[in-house]
C-alpha cells in the first residue's frame, strides 16, 4: 500500500486508495480522519465516507505532487481540522480527534509549520547510513494505527550482514538527503547490529519495544 507521509512528524496524511478502475483518472486518497477501523485478519480498512463523498472531493492528478492548495481545499470539503496548524502531530492536537464537539479553534498566535510530504513507494527503497558506514536499505514501515504515526522503519541490511533485519525509529534519524535517497543516524554499524532480533513473524510488543529502546538508550515514545 503506497501513502504519503510528513518529513517533520514521520506521520502517515492520506493513504493511497486503489479504487479498481471506479475512479481511474485520479488518485484516491483518504486521510487517517477517515479511517474507522482496520481488520488484519480479512485485509481491509474501514472509512466513514461514502461513494458519492469522495467522487466529489478535490480531485488529485496522479502525475502531480501533493499540494499545499490541494490539502487546503481537501480539508476544507471534509471539514477536518487542518494537520499543520498546531505544533502537535495532528495540528492542535497530540492525537486524532474525530468528535466535532471536542475540537477547538486554532488562536491566531499558534505554530503553524508548512507540510512536506513524501511517498512511500519513493522512501521504501532508500539507504540507511549509520556514522561509520551504510548498514542497509529500508524495506518497510510499522505503522502506529491510533496516531497513524511511523513507529519504525524496517532496514534490510542484507548487502552488509545477510540474515538481519532491523528495526530504526525516525526519532533517531539525524537528517534526510532526500537528493542522494539516503538516511542518516546517529547510531554505529556495531550497535544496530547487536540490537534486539526482528523477524517477518515478530510481534511488535511493549516488551520488545523498551527492549529494543534499551539498546539504543532512548526514550520510549509511549513515556
């Protein structure tokens, strides 16, 4: 599944709907605000918009970038409170807020930021530079499903330790050179190849995550 992220919060703004040919001269996308549910087991997301709702949301040329004009009017159709419009990561707000009653609006003197974003199927094939070297190249995300935020990115370091996958926290990226496709950390080939084992059949558990958090002696983002 393809889906734009911020390069400031690492946080998933629209996913990349697959509309089957219903819609095929645009792109489809639907912001987490949308999302009500998401069933593992059958594969599927459930939204709370309709059919005739997103026909006639803004349209979107798939062979243009995500504009600021475009996200403007898209959050104006859905009267969503605008992401960017508060220093947290969903605007005024740490988390989702989807009850109406509950949100408030932005006083003039609060931090707005401009959004950057970027595509997964762009960054998925990025490379991974630790301070003494390349370790690896990202092969995933893990995705938090209550604040839609990139928990981890799942690095193959196969062309450097075959066998090994790990686990990066955009927390602990020291910059992006979004021009060469690489990422930089602030950690030592060393020390990410001694960090807790992950696998394809892993279970992302609390306990594995302050392990893993441990290892690398850094705060746990859920403190």
């Amino acid at each position: 599944m393809e889906f734009y992220f911020d390069d400031r919060h690492w946080t998933i703004r629209y996913l990349v709907a697959d509309t089957g040919g219903w819609l095929s001269d645009r792109q489809v996308l639907i912001s987490p605000y949308a999302l009500v549910a998401v069933n593992q087991e059958e594969r599927h997301i459930t939204v709370n918009l309709t059919k005739k709702q997103i026909e006639e949301s803004p349209p979107l040329n798939s062979d243009k970038p995500v504009s600021q004009q475009f996200e403007v009017e898209y959050y104006g159709y859905y009267e969503w409170p605008m992401y960017w419009a508060g220093p947290y990561m969903w605007g005024l707000y740490p988390n989702i807020v989807r009850n109406g009653n509950k949100l408030t609006e932005s006083a003039p003197d609060e931090e707005k930021w401009d959004p950057h974003l970027r595509s997964s199927n762009e960054v998925g094939a990025y490379n991974i530079q630790a301070t003494d070297g390349e370790i690896g190249h990202i092969e995933d995300f893990i995705i938090d499903d209550e604040t839609w935020a990139i928990r981890y990115l799942i690095i193959d370091t196969k062309n450097w330790w075959p066998g090994k996958k790990v686990l990066v926290s955009p927390q602990w990226i020291r910059n992006v050179s979004w021009s060469e496709e690489k990422v930089f950390v602030n950690l030592t080939r060393e020390i990410i190849k001694q960090s807790p084992d992950f696998t394809d059949e892993s279970l992302i558990t609390r306990e594995y995550e302050t392990k893993l958090h441990r290892h690398y002696n850094r705060q746990g983002y859920w403190i």
